[in-house]
C-alpha cells in the first residue's frame, strides 16, 4: 500500500480539473491574463496513465468516511449542495470550488497557509493531487482511526486502490463540467 501511494504521490496531475476555455469566453468575467493562460495550459489535464488515475480514485473516496455522520445532517448537505450547485455554469463552480477548497484544507494547515498553497497550486498544478493523495487524505483518515473505524477505512482505501486501477485513465479527462461538485461540497459540508 505504501508504494502505491508513493508512485502516486510522484506523478504530475491537474489541479481542479477546470473548465475549457470556450467555457470561459462565453461569460461576462474579468480574469487576469495569467489565470486565463492558465486555464488554457494543458498542464491542467490529467496524463494518461493509471497512477494519476489511481491517486485521484483515493482523493475521491475518502469522501465516503462521511457515513459516520448524523444521517439527516448527511442527506440534508448532499441535497442543498445539488440543489445549489446543479445549475451554476462550470465557470462558477471552479470558483466555489476554489473557496470551498480554501476553507476545507485549512482544518489541515491554517488559513494563511491553505491561502498559500492554493496560489500555489495554480502554478503547479499537479502538486494539488500530490498534496491532496499524500497529505490530505491520511490526515483525514487518521482522524477516523482515533475513532476505531479501522476495519471499514482499510476497506475504502483497498476499494479505491482497486477502483483506480480498473477504471481507464481516458474517463477522468474530459471532466471539464465539474459535475461532481456538488459531491465535494457535500462532503466539505459534512467535515467542517
């Protein structure tokens, strides 16, 4: 498990898996002409491969730790994330993304400092993933295990090891709608 997790750590990825450029042109913005090439570097799309696929897997499911929350307080935050969020043009969403970003990482470092690495990650995207896979997640993870949630930990991490590997690299490419925000807000909701 622990190389896994070191190969993972070593690979360049994408930082929030933003929007296309077209996106971006057709709303009424103002962006400065750096965050503009950035979003239109190809530095932000994942390489094609299974380790970045496999990182990104663990990322994202960490995320079902939230079963140990208050049901009602669980269901109530995924339905006004969708509710809120389903809507909102990509553009928007990578901003609330961003704040939300901003506010969950800094349970882990502080504010300034979570203000810190989030400027960044936007020039060097892939440090997102290697912070997020590395950093993140076990830290998110060791909070449960205090709690004696072992056996079920073990058994989503192995699951989105195994999720990571099977799933083909193309599928997390062309993700530019940031569809699945709704799912980290929820779970933002839920940790915070």
């Amino acid at each position: 498990m622990r190389i896994l997790l070191i190969l993972s750590l070593l690979t360049n990825s994408f930082a929030f898996n933003t929007f296309s450029l077209h996106h971006l042109k057709k709303q009424p913005l103002i962006i400065n002409k750096k965050i503009h090439t950035l979003l239109n570097d190809k530095l932000l799309n994942p390489p094609n491969n299974t380790l970045v696929t496999t990182a990104i897997s663990t990322i994202a499911f960490h995320g079902f730790t939230d079963v140990f929350h208050d049901k009602l307080i669980i269901t109530r935050n995924y339905i006004i994330s969708f509710l809120t969020l389903y809507k909102i043009k990509p553009v928007y969403r990578f901003y609330i993304l961003v704040l939300f970003s901003v506010y969950h990482i800094r349970k882990d470092i502080g504010l300034n400092n979570s203000l810190i690495l989030h400027i960044i990650w936007f020039f060097k995207p892939w440090l997102s993933v290697f912070y997020l896979s590395c950093i993140h997640v076990p830290l998110h993870y060791i909070s449960y295990f205090k709690d004696g949630y072992n056996t079920f930990l073990f058994f989503i991490y192995f699951f989105s090891l195994v999720i990571g590997i099977v799933i083909p690299p193309s599928y997390i490419i062309n993700n530019q709608t940031l569809w699945w925000l709704w799912l980290v807000i929820g779970h933002i909701l839920n940790v915070n």
